[in-house]
C-alpha cells in the first residue's frame, strides 16, 4: 500500500554465524593445527593490545606468578601491538606459557641495554599445534634455564612453528643454547623475511636447535651468529633421533658468520633445497660452513653465491676455500653445482690435503665415490696457498663432468716448492687415482670438460688443468667440445716445460685436445703435456703413445 515498513526492518542484521568476533565457537582455539591468520582482532580492551610494559607485568587473574597463562581458562587469544621493556624476572625461565595457539604479532621484546644477567625468556610453546609469530623484534635479550633463549618447545609438543618478517638482534650468548627450539622428533620451523644479528660475534649464539629436518628458511639475513647456527637433527638427551622433514634453504644472505659451522645436518634423509643464497666475508678456522651426512642419491647445489671466505688452520677438515662438505653412506651418489658463483675465495690451509681446492674440495679423504657435476658455474679470483687446484681440486673412483663454466683469474700458488707438493692446477685439479692400489678399478670413470671458458689462471704446472693419477688408467678422459683456453700463465716459469694443460694420465688423445679447442695468448706455453708427479715433462716418445695399452 506504499506505508513505511517499521524502522527495525530497514536495516536487517547480519547472521551469526558470519560474525567471528560474535560466535565463540569460530575461536582460533578450536583448530589447533591451523596457523591464526593475524588480520583478526579481538577485544580492544585486552591486557594484551596495544599495550606497554615496562620492567614487571600486570597484576590480573591471567598472570600467574609472573608467568601469562595462554590457555582456555584465561581467555587470552591474541598478543599484538605491544611493548614489553626490560621485563625483569628471575622467578621463571619464560614469561609466557602457551598451552594453545594464540595470535601474536606486531610486538617489540626489547631491554634498553645488553646485559649477560640471565632472566625470562619470552615463550614456552607447550601445546600441539601451529603458531604464526608475525613482524616482531626481540632485541638483547639474555635468558636463563637451558632450555632456548627466546622460544622453547620441549619433545612432548609437535609444534609448527612460523616465523614472518621477525628481527632477532643481539640475543643470547656465547654459551650453549639456541634463540630457538623444538625438540620433538616432528616438529617444524619456517622463517620468512627474518633477520638474525649479532653485532659482537664474541656473544653471539645458535639460531636454531630442531630435533627433526623440517626447517624452512627463505629471504632471510644472518650476521656473525654462532657455531652451529642451524643445528639440524639436534641430540636431545634421553630421546629418540629425527630423520623427520625436508630442510628449505632458499635466497637468503649469510655474512661474517665467522665461529664455525653455520649449517650442520648430521642424518639428512630427504634431498635437501639449497637455492639462491648468498655466503660472504667469511673465515672459518679449523671448520666447515657447511655439513651434510646424507642418504640420498643426490645432493644439489643452485645458483648460490659464494664470496670473500677464507679457510685455514690444521685440523683435517677436507672441505675447500668455501667449507662445503657433503658425505653419503651411499657407495654412489652425485654432488651437483648448478650455476653456482665463487668470487675471491682463499684456501690458507698448509698440510695436505686440506691444503687443496681454493673454492671446492673433494674425496682426500676415504670417501671419494661421489660424482662430481658442474653446470654453468663461475670461479674467479679465488686462490689456493699451499696445495693445487685454485678454483677446485676433487678425486672421485667415478665421474667428474664440467660443462659450460667459467674459470677466470683463479690461483694454485707454488711459494717456491718444485717438488710437485704446490700449485698444480691454476684453475682445476684433478686426481683420477683416488688409492695408492696398483688396481686400475681404483681409476676415476670418466672426466669431461666441455664448453668452458679458462682464462687468466696461474699455477705452476697445469696452468688451466691438472690431471693427477696413475699411468696406467684407462679412465675416458675428453677435455674438447670448444673450451676456450686464454691467457694462463705459470706463477713462475716453469724450469723445464710449462703448460696450459698437463696430465700424469697419459690415456689421453692429445691431438684432440689441442685441435678441438681454442687457444689465445699462448706466448711460450705449451697448450697440452704429460708429465711425471713432479709436474716435469714426459719424453716425447711417451707423451703420444702410438700403440693401445692393451
């Protein structure tokens, strides 16, 4: 009839069960192995908002003897906005306890200057479940018990742990403890866009201990952390061990990171992603970087830069300039390098054989089954002191491939010796006689050099290459498909012969060597010789032999 229709018609309400804040039964709480989505808000009014605190917490039912209680009794569900200041507590090893996720985010944990006194830390992760800890900064915090400096997850709880956009600054201490844990056999960590800062490396600490393999670190930063950093497959006492989850290592930056060992996984067994990171200004003494014991058939190395590390000392560590060191219980298995860079790498060591490889080393040591392949990687400007190989010096019982690579200004210094100890190999060197066995089985496979750049390389003998081993293999040998040779020099000249190419291996074709690839500003230097172990050459006669060995 066109009459008004009463006024509490015209604006219908909204159904209730499309109202989160309005139904208790859409509370975060009853879908524990989601991760709360930090966009919700609950009450404005919550002791844990958008709030401050300074030196103590607030007196409330929720507080229990200087510990939040986050359960169901509580009622807290989110801690977000807040500032927490040189909160105070001796009494507790955490001053939160979770027995539930809860919303956490946008939070500062901060003391106004470092002090090594030990008091709370900030979590106790006690439940089963994820938990999403979002854009917060914990910032020179030192906490007691043994247990992790900041957050704790003992091996009762599979925790999930995620970590976004999380700043970690100048926590912890030189002692043993993490500024993480989660110690059950399938827990799991994730940091996204998280940093990692130590600005007096003599304090610094672990980042990570996790008790599985199931760790995920992407676009992260890291500077001058502890030994151990990421400590996977952690030895938890009175526990059974983890082999549990892949570990994700992609695009993120480590720097300085200088006491030792940054990543260790002891018994990886899923094929880890290693992927699109930066390692530089590095100097590792007596150390890896990097540790792998592993089962898998294959372990990949990709488009990671590797820049300014430096290794030294004399403890038999086995790894190269850059500290890679990837071990199989396999008896065959392939360690891949795919466009991968090393710049300015030095390895100082001076006892053999950890004195070789000035960016990779491999097999001096009882395990040399692994093959070796690089695809489309650069090494420039790095250098050994004391042994060969400056760019990489490997010994495989199988194959070693090198294709499309850059070899460019590396260095295999000879300081003076002439007794075939030093600077073999400008750029590579490779040992294709793993055992001192007169068995031929005991010859590399095969090794392939294909389409590579070398140039502006220098060593004593080998200027480019150097293929070590024993005169009687029959390992297949190709160095051709138009690698481009440039410019390599000897350190000095050599006092009787020196060459671009030199191999100890005379199951070689030579001509083909010469003839299939280019080479530039040879000035005196030979393109391609055998030589005996001193580096010296082979009379002529035996240098192209006219008749098969067989």
């Amino acid at each position: 009839l066109g009459n008004p229709l009463p006024e509490a018609t015209e604006t219908p309400t909204e159904s209730p069960t499309q109202s989160a804040t309005e139904s208790p039964t859409q509370s975060p709480t009853e879908s524990p192995s989601q991760s709360p989505m930090a966009s919700a808000t609950f009450d404005p009014t919550s002791l844990f908002i958008n709030k401050n605190y300074t030196t103590s917490l607030p007196t409330d039912p929720c507080v229990s003897n200087n510990q939040i209680q986050i359960n169901s009794n509580t009622n807290i569900r989110q801690i977000s906005g807040c500032t927490f200041t040189d909160i105070h507590i001796t009494n507790r090893n955490y001053y939160m306890q979770a027995t539930q996720p809860i919303l956490f985010y946008d939070n500062i944990f901060q003391n106004t200057i470092y002090e090594e006194t030990e008091r709370a830390g900030i979590m106790w992760a006690n439940f089963n479940g994820a938990i999403t800890i979002r854009n917060c900064k914990f910032i020179q915090l030192v906490t007691k018990g043994n247990d992790a400096h900041i957050f704790n997850s003992n091996y009762n709880n599979r925790i999930e742990y995620t970590f976004d956009n999380c700043e970690f600054i100048d926590c912890g201490k030189n002692n043993h403890k993490a500024l993480i844990n989660a110690l059950n056999n399938e827990a799991s960590i994730n940091f996204v866009d998280c940093k990692f800062i130590f600005n007096d490396i003599t304090k610094s600490c672990r980042v990570i201990d996790l008790k599985s393999y199931s760790a995920t670190f992407e676009r992260c930063y890291f500077t001058q952390c502890g030994e151990n950093s990421i400590y996977l497959g952690y030895p938890d006492t009175g526990t059974a061990e983890s082999t549990y989850g892949t570990f994700t290592f992609k695009n993120n930056n480590v720097n300085k990171c200088n006491k030792g060992l940054f990543i260790r996984a002891d018994k990886l067994r899923s094929q880890p992603i290693i992927e699109g990171n930066t390692f530089e200004d590095i100097t590792l003494s007596n150390s890896h970087m990097i540790s792998i014991i592993h089962d898998q058939n294959e372990i990949i190395f990709t488009n990671n830069t590797f820049s300014h590390i430096t290794s030294g000392g004399n403890e038999n560590i086995e790894s190269g300039g850059v500290g890679i060191s990837v071990i199989s219980t396999n008896s065959i298995y392939t360690i891949k390098f795919n466009q991968c860079h090393f710049t300015s790498n030095m390895n100082n060591h001076e006892t053999s054989p950890n004195n070789h490889g000035g960016c990779i080393q491999y097999g001096f040591s009882s395990n040399f089954s692994a093959n070796i392949e690089m695809t489309e990687c650069e090494f420039i400007g790095n250098t050994v002191k004391g042994g060969h190989g400056g760019a990489i010096a490997i010994r495989s019982i199988n194959s070693v491939s090198i294709n499309r690579c850059i070899f460019d200004t590396n260095t295999a210094n000879h300081e003076g010796q002439t007794d075939g100890s030093k600077g073999f190999g400008g750029a590579i060197y490779i040992s294709a006689s793993p055992s001192s066995s007169d068995t031929i089985n005991e010859c590399i496979k095969s090794i392939t050099i294909s389409g590579c750049t070398i140039r502006n390389n220098k060593g004593y003998q080998g200027y480019g290459i150097y293929i070590e081993g024993d005169q009687k293999c029959q390992s297949s040998i190709l160095i051709n498909g138009q690698n481009i040779f440039d410019n390599n020099q000897g350190t000095v000249t050599h006092p009787i012969q020196g060459s671009v190419i030199a191999s100890e291996v005379i199951n070689i074709n030579k001509l083909d060597v010469e003839e299939s690839n280019e080479y530039n500003n040879l000035g005196t230097t030979n393109k391609f010789i055998f030589v005996d172990v001193l580096g010296n050459p082979l009379p002529e006669a035996t240098e192209t032999p006219t008749e098969s060995p067989t």
